[in-house]
C-alpha cells in the first residue's frame, strides 16, 4: 500500500493503543487477535482480545467519546480515519480502525 512514513507510524501507534485498550479492559487475557483486510483504498484492522469479560470499571457512557475506552480511544480516532469500539461481553474491548489510502 502507498502509506507515507507519517501514516505508517499512525498505524503502528493506533495498533499499539488498541492492544494496549483490550489488556487493560478484559480480565484473564492471554491472546490478542489482529487481522487486517486490505483493498485498493483501504486497510482495515481489528483487533480484540480473548479475555473472559470485560473489567466492571472500563464500562462506561456510550455518549461520551472521552470515556469510551479511554485517551487511547480517543487517540485512535484521531489517527484514523474511521474507528468502530465495541465492549462485547465474553471477550471484552473490539476496535475496528480505517484507514484510507490517499489520493
């Protein structure tokens, strides 16, 4: 894919916040599943992991995109083009992060 350095290093740190968002908001990790799908205009990552359920305290307001998942959330959409959070009850956090190939 024709991603500039800049967008390369934006996929690296969302990857790796999303990573960081599934350890610290499910109980009994052990796995983290990344796939990616790729097309001519996009990449499309998801990453979720393999936890029991989610910790109590990570759940919060849907409203508030501050409290939804955290800074590292919100730090995703703004390195992203389109980011989907989920909180699915057996496994915990799920991100599905866009990003767009430039013209």
């Amino acid at each position: 894919m024709s991603f500039s350095v800049d967008e390369i290093d934006d996929l690296k740190l969302a990857i790796a916040e999303a990573c960081t968002s599934c350890i610290q908001r499910s109980e009994a990790i052990e796995n983290i599943d990344i796939r990616w799908q790729v097309s001519p205009t996009e990449l499309r990552v998801t990453v979720c992991g393999d936890g029991r359920a989610p910790k109590l305290e990570s759940v919060k307001t849907p409203s508030d995109d501050a409290r939804v998942g955290g800074l590292g959330v919100f730090l995703i959409r703004a390195l992203m083009d389109e980011v989907d959070y989920e909180l699915e009850p057996q496994r915990g956090p799920k991100l599905v992060m866009v990003k767009r190939v430039s013209p």
